[in-house]
C-alpha cells in the first residue's frame, strides 16, 4: 500500500519531503494536544512545516510520516499513527477531493481490489464520482437535531459520532463538506458563503480517513485564529502553546492551494478488512 502511495505521487511529480518531528511550536487548535518533548513538542501534523515548503517555491508536495498526539486511544486511534500528508498549489478543496478519489483507486488497484473493497457484509464501490454531502445536510438527513442545535448544545461530536458517522461510507466513498468556519482553524473561508470553510472529511465504512481544505493564506486572519484556538484552550485548562511565528511569516508568501492529512493505518484498516487499528500495526503502545 505504501509503495503504491508513493508510485502515485511521484508518477505526477509530486516531491516527497522530510521535515522534523520534533517543533518547538504546534499549531494551536483545542481539540488536539501535542506530546511534550523537552521544551519543545512532537508534531501532531507536518502541515505548518509543508506550508512552508510550498510557501518557499514548491508546488506539489507530500510527506509520508509519524505523528503523535496525546491520549489518543481506540479501536480506530493510537498515540502514535502514520500519516499521509500532501499538498497542491493552485487547487482547491474541489479539485482535491477529485485526487483523493484517484489516489484511493490506484491503491486498490495496485492491491488487486479493482472496483470494490470487500468489508465484511458489505461491499465499498470505489467507482466515481463518490458522495458529497454537506455537513448540514448529513446533520438534516441522520441526525435527531439540526447542526445548528447540535453546536448550541455542545453535543456536536457527540451527535456526529453516534448519528451521522455510521451512514457515511457504507456503499462508496462520502465526502462530508462545508464545516462552520470555527471549525477550520487553518481552512480558507468559502468564497460564496464565509459562513462556511472550504473544509472536507473522507469517509469509507463508516469512519474517517481524512481531513482536507482549501488553505488560509492570510496572515493577520490565520494569527486571529490561532489566538482564538488558544483562549479556547486556557479555557479548557489545556496547556498553552508559543505561537508558530516563523510559520505566519511564511504564509504571506503561500500561493493559493489546498492540502489533505489521510490516516494510512485506517486506510490499511479498509483495506485488510479489520476494525481494530491494533491489527494493523507491528506494536500498539501496550506492548512496548
């Protein structure tokens, strides 16, 4: 799976880049707490890093690589996952969900899967174009309450796991799309409605293989953001973070583009057919 990962990127020459696990500034969002390492921590995403690559002159990039993140624990979850990470100046979230979707079939097709994954009971079809839904809309269709109720009660991830994640998936590929713009910290607002950030999540059975968007280019916005992400975080008594400056000085020179994280060990669940992360990988974190 990784060599036909890799064979993708390259064949549409794609750069594939190294940068450092160990940072002295993670990207502040609340929801997501970095590994302390000494003073500094280990990345939870090489985006802000690869943002910077791309804002330095390169137009197509991707990284294959370990990311840590802190008390993450599940059938679906580990401590420390492997990620993919690719990023494309000139596009859109739009035209990113179009790779994503030829990225996933050259996968299965390099596995001997064709069409279709096999998944227990079920069969994913991996013909395109796979679904799009809006998060609103998915909120309407499967959910007890709107996404507007859901927010105001603080039952939004509580409501989207139980109600809305099991219908996502289930026959071909779902793109839910279109979050509230306070749920992209790093995401472009939409062009049409700045309600909204040009934001999706990929998901195949059920659960969620990938966060993408189009990215926020403006400096003074993305610092807002970051201060916002951060008081929400002392709000939380999570510890707090320095601010990413050489990352906001980078930004300004960031061409217009868009950029994806893609769990390859949940991929690897889709395509071995298990449910459990654990059977995956060479070691979880209970047997070291």
């Amino acid at each position: 799976m990784i060599q036909a990962v890799r064979q993708y990127f390259i064949e549409r020459d794609y750069l594939e880049v190294e940068t450092p696990c160990r940072i002295p500034a993670p990207a502040p969002e609340c929801h997501i707490d970095a590994v302390s390492s000494g003073d500094w921590f280990l990345h939870t995403s090489p985006e802000l890093c690869m943002k910077r690559l791309l804002a330095a002159g390169y137009p197509r990039i991707f990284q294959i690589c370990k990311c840590f993140r802190h008390r993450e624990r599940g059938n679906s979850h580990l401590p420390e996952f492997t990620l993919l990470e690719w990023y494309r100046t000139g596009i859109d979230y739009l035209r990113l969900m179009e790779e994503c979707e030829r990225l996933i079939r050259h996968i299965a097709f390099h596995l001997g899967c064709g069409d279709t994954i096999p998944r227990g009971h079920q069969v994913i079809h991996l013909t395109t174009p796979w679904e799009r839904i809006t998060l609103k809309e998915a909120f309407t269709r499967y959910a007890p309450h709107s996404l507007e109720v859901a927010i105001q009660k603080d039952c939004f991830e509580e409501t989207l796991t139980i109600h809305v994640e099991p219908h996502l998936g289930r026959t071909q590929p779902t793109f839910l799309y279109n979050y509230p713009l306070s749920m992209g910290a790093l995401a472009r607002p939409h062009r049409e409605d700045p309600t909204v950030a040009e934001r999706f999540e990929l998901y195949i059975a059920g659960m969620e293989l990938a966060n993408a968007f189009s990215e926020l280019t403006d400096t003074e916005e993305q610092r807002r953001r970051f201060l916002a992400e951060e008081e929400e975080r002392r709000r939380l008594d999570k510890p707090p973070y320095p601010s990413p400056e050489p990352f906001l000085a980078d930004l300004a020179y960031m061409p217009a583009a868009a950029g994806i994280a893609l769990g390859l060990d949940r991929l690897a669940m889709i395509f071995s057919g298990v449910s459990r992360i654990d059977d995956v990988v060479a070691f979880t974190p209970e047997e070291l």
